[in-house]
C-alpha cells in the first residue's frame, strides 16, 4: 500500500510516495513546516485528503 503527499507549485504539481500512512503524515508535516500551503495525502484507493483530514488520526489524545 503506498501513500502520496501532493502539493502544487508554479511549475506544477509535486508528488512524492511513502509506504505507510505514518510516512506520509510525517513528509506532509514537513513540508508544511517549510512553508507549502495546500497539501494533501493520496490515499491508496486514489481519494485525495486534506491534511487537516488526515492529521486526527496521528494526534495525541
């Protein structure tokens, strides 16, 4: 199962694979910390989420 963290830039649409839900999480986190805005997990099944969508899954209770 692989997951995809996808945001879009002036050139394009970026796209980078992870093989794990936590993977994916985890770049998404990242990316947003340098600043990209709009970004989003491909979920296995080809849905699209937002981050803020995904992110409960990870929180702290």
């Amino acid at each position: 199962m692989t997951f995809s963290v996808q945001w879009t830039t002036s050139e394009g649409v970026v796209s980078m694979v992870r093989e794990t839900a936590l993977g994916a999480y985890l770049e998404a986190e990242r990316v947003t910390k340098l600043g990209v805005q709009n970004v989003r997990i491909g979920l296995p099944n080809g849905n699209l989420v937002e981050l803020a969508d995904f992110r409960y899954l990870f929180e702290q209770p």
